[in-house]
C-alpha cells in the first residue's frame, strides 16, 4: 500500500483565518477610517491563514523527519492541523507588535484541549503530563489541560477481554468483571478472580493506543522543533523528549512491574503501607495483574474520618513521602488521589494506607537527593542565601543570565514555606503558593529541572490534602529524619 502525506488544504487557512476575523485584538489595534481597517484585517487574515498553511506543511515535513516512516494518517493530520492553526493565532498577534493576552491563551487551550479529549489515546496522556508543568506553560493552559484527568469513557469489554486472552491466554481467570474499576487514557483497571480463589486487578493497555503512539509522538516532536526555532527560550523540545519517555515507559507494564517491585521493597516491614504484589505469571507488556486490595479512596476516607484515624493516615501519607524521595530516592510521581486507598485494620485509629498505580515513577540518585534535603533544611532554617545555592546546585538556571532570578525564586518559596509549615494559617493556599512560585519563574524567568517538577507536584498535593483537613501533626518533624539522612 502506498503511503500519503498529510494535505495541506484540510480547512487549515479557513480555520486560521476564521481566528484572526474573530480576534478582537486586532480591530482594537488598527485605527483608521473603516474602510482601511476591513482592508487592514483582511490582508491580515489572509496572510496568516497564509502562514498557517505553511507552518502546517512544514510541521508534516518534520514529523515524517522525526517519526521516520510514520503514516500520514488522518490522526496526524489533525493534529498538525490544530497545532498550525493554534500557532497562526499566536503569531497573528505578535506580528502586530502586541502580546498574547488571557483571552487567546483561553481559546487557544480550550482547542487544545477538545482535540486531546476527541482523540483520547497518547495525546491526551500528553496534555495531562504538560497540565503539570506551570512553571512554562500560562495559568489558562494548565487550568484547561488539568481537565484531562477527569474520568475517560470506558472502552468495549469485549475489545478488553480480546487483549488479555491475546497477552496471557484464554481461560486463566476463572472471572472478569467487564465493568472497569478505573479508566484512563492508556489503559482500564478490572477486577478479576483466579480458579483458586485469589481476587486480582487486571490493568489492561487500551487496544488500538500503541498504533497512535507514532503519530501522536512525531507531531509533538514536530510542533516543539517549531517552536523552538523561535522560541528557544522555552525549552520546549526537551519537554517534548520528557513527555515522550513518559508516554513510552507507561506503554511497558514490564517496567511498571519493576517499579511496584522496587516501592514495594522500599516500604518492607512498614505496617501503615500495603503495596499490591504483582503476579508475574499473569502479566506481559500489555497486561498486568495485581493483587486486589480492598479499601476506600483516600479523599473520601478523609472526609468521614474521626481524628484520630485522619490524622494517622495523613501521617503516614507524608512521612512516607519523604522517605521515598530523600531515602529511597523512588516515588510515585502521579499524586493524584485516586492513587490511595485506606484499608481498615484491627485498630480503628490506624488503618493503612495502600499505594496504587507505578506507572510514573521517578528516581533520584545519591548527590541530588542530597542536594534536595540540603535546600530543604535551608528553607526551614531561613537561609535564604543557601536556599539559592541549593536550587543553583539542583539545576535552576536563569534563562536571562540574570543570577538574581534563582535568588528571587528562592526568596519567594523561603516566604511561601514559613507560612506553610503552620498548619493552623487558614488563608495559606499551597495550591496557590506553588502557582505564585511557577508564575515567578515564568516572569524572571527561570528553568526548572524535571524532577523538581515532579516532586512540586506530589508536595503539592500532600499540602492540599493537609491544609483542607488540617490535622494535629507536625510535618517538619515526621520529615526531617529523612531529610537528616539524605543531607549527609
């Protein structure tokens, strides 16, 4: 069968064009008598659309380049479609001298957004990795790209239970449930039991998602070198090469395999954790099965807890936290709550708490865990000066060469800190502070390294679950003998 590339005249200038007619900006920056401005936005319009064309040709030429021989599928093509048409808005205003405002960050999110959710599949696992990177991206992208994680539809159960029998072979669970306990973009979640009995969790890779992962990957490859031409500042291909690894480790239950094995080792004989075993025997690259833990979601379990019991599971919650990233240097790097169950035990005030999910796990090596826990005690002892070396010495680099950048970027967590470390501060926000510190790196601006992005994710979340209960405990001190540790 012979290959097609991608057509260029897929309504891309009638899109764009359709954009800038509509962008009031540029009615606004025109003055004249009328009849000069329709002339005015019209050539305006027709130039971008122009532009747009081009971009989208270039962009094709670009994914053929670095997805080698991928397929010029309609999937492709809409993709740099949408990303030459998202563009063309942008430079439609820029060309004019302004600069891009709320309202077309907003639109352009919004599209960004529909095209992931219509597609499903590895782009959308893409724009839920991208929601989590404030420190780039403006606060309507992250707000419209955070919409991705809610609840995907589940696929066909009968397409499932072809994957499984295809991976492990018929007969091999005496039942499965073919309604999922968990959807996402990639993969379902589905309760299972072997002929002796033993109930599992069968996590189950979408059919049909591998076959998009090329075309998917080479249009973010594309979209980024194009960005990067004129906008190298950002550093948006190395965030496209993250994104990528990403994507592509999540599509190996091996790895993730490997990784419940290694958390599972780290939390050994720790009697408020249960981490799922994985049965080997029953899982591939495509199909993984876990034993079955039974348990209530944590942010539910929080929201009915007595005192006692709350306040012993958001301990746990975040001295195990600090022992994967300072001690172990191994943690699940996707907080989202649905990650946790608390299962109850003998002792109603201590019910343990369950991690779930190892497919985005992240580690750090020796010298960085101990860089970390350093500019962690200098934010807790004040040092503000220290705090700056520590971010320096972890990898934060101002992109305007100013040296002051790092130490404003350490002045603003050193203040969001002392406020954060009292529990009993009603109107501190961590959510908010985090985005205050993304923003300041934005403006000044200065590059943040991966794994702090990573770890500001899951901090962030373990700080909104405790200033949204506010639980008697103290964090600094179920923190620092990690910390101590690590420093060394």
């Amino acid at each position: 069968m012979t290959e097609t590339s991608p057509s260029p005249r897929d309504g891309v200038a009638e899109r764009a064009a359709a954009v800038i007619d509509r962008a009031g900006a540029l009615v606004a920056r025109v003055r004249g008598h009328v009849g000069r401005l329709a002339t005015d936005v019209a050539r305006d319009a027709r130039a971008v659309a122009a532009e747009a064309e081009a971009l989208y040709a270039a962009l094709a030429d670009g994914a053929r380049a670095a997805g080698g021989a991928v397929r010029g599928s309609p999937r492709l093509g809409r993709l740099l479609g949408e990303a030459a048409a998202i563009a063309a808005a942008y430079r439609a205003v820029t060309a004019l001298g302004g600069e891009p405002g709320e309202a077309l960050h907003a639109r352009c999110a919004r599209r960004a957004h529909d095209v992931a959710a219509d597609l499903r599949g590895p782009i959308l696992k893409v724009g839920q990795l991208a929601a989590a990177r404030a420190d780039l991206l403006p606060p309507a992208w992250t707000r419209e790209l955070l919409r991705l994680t809610d609840r995907v539809p589940p696929v066909d159960p009968a397409a499932i239970l072809t994957r499984i029998d295809a991976e492990i072979g018929a007969g091999r669970f005496a039942a499965i449930d073919p309604e999922p306990l968990a959807a996402a973009s990639l993969a379902q979640v589905h309760a299972a039991t072997l002929h002796d009995g033993t109930r599992v969790a069968v996590k189950v890779q979408v059919p049909g998602v591998e076959d998009a992962v090329d075309a998917d990957l080479a249009a973010l490859r594309a979209v980024a070198a194009a960005v990067d031409a004129t906008a190298p500042s950002l550093g948006l291909g190395t965030i496209a090469a993250e994104l990528a690894r990403a994507i592509r480790a999540e599509l190996d239950y091996r790895a993730e395999a490997a990784s419940a094995a290694r958390v599972a080792a780290v939390h050994a004989g720790d009697p408020d954790v249960i981490v799922p075993g994985v049965h080997a025997e029953l899982s591939t690259r495509r199909v993984l099965t876990l034993a079955r833990v039974d348990g209530e979601r944590l942010v539910d379990y929080l929201a009915g807890a007595g005192a006692a019991a709350r306040d012993h599971v958001l301990a746990t919650l975040v001295r195990t936290t600090a022992e994967q990233i300072f001690v172990h240097g191994c943690f699940q790097a996707d907080p989202h709550p649905g990650n946790f169950l608390v299962v109850s035990g003998d002792d109603p005030a201590r019910p343990r708490l369950a991690l779930l999910d190892f497919g985005c796990v992240a580690t750090l090596d020796g010298p960085v865990r101990a860089a970390y826990a350093r500019l962690c005690l200098s934010l807790f002892g004040g040092d503000g000066a220290g705090a700056a070396e520590g971010l320096a010495a972890l990898g934060f680099v101002a992109r305007d060469g100013d040296s002051r950048s790092v130490v404003r970027v350490a002045d603003a967590m050193l203040a969001a800190l002392r406020r954060g470390v009292r529990l009993d501060d009603p109107a501190f926000d961590p959510a908010a502070a985090l985005a205050d510190a993304f923003a300041l790196a934005r403006r000044h601006p200065v590059a943040a390294p991966a794994h702090f992005v990573l770890i500001g994710r899951v901090l962030a979340t373990l700080g909104g679950l405790l200033f949204a209960h506010r639980p008697a405990i103290q964090p600094f001190a179920l923190i620092a003998p990690a910390l101590s540790g690590a420093a060394r």
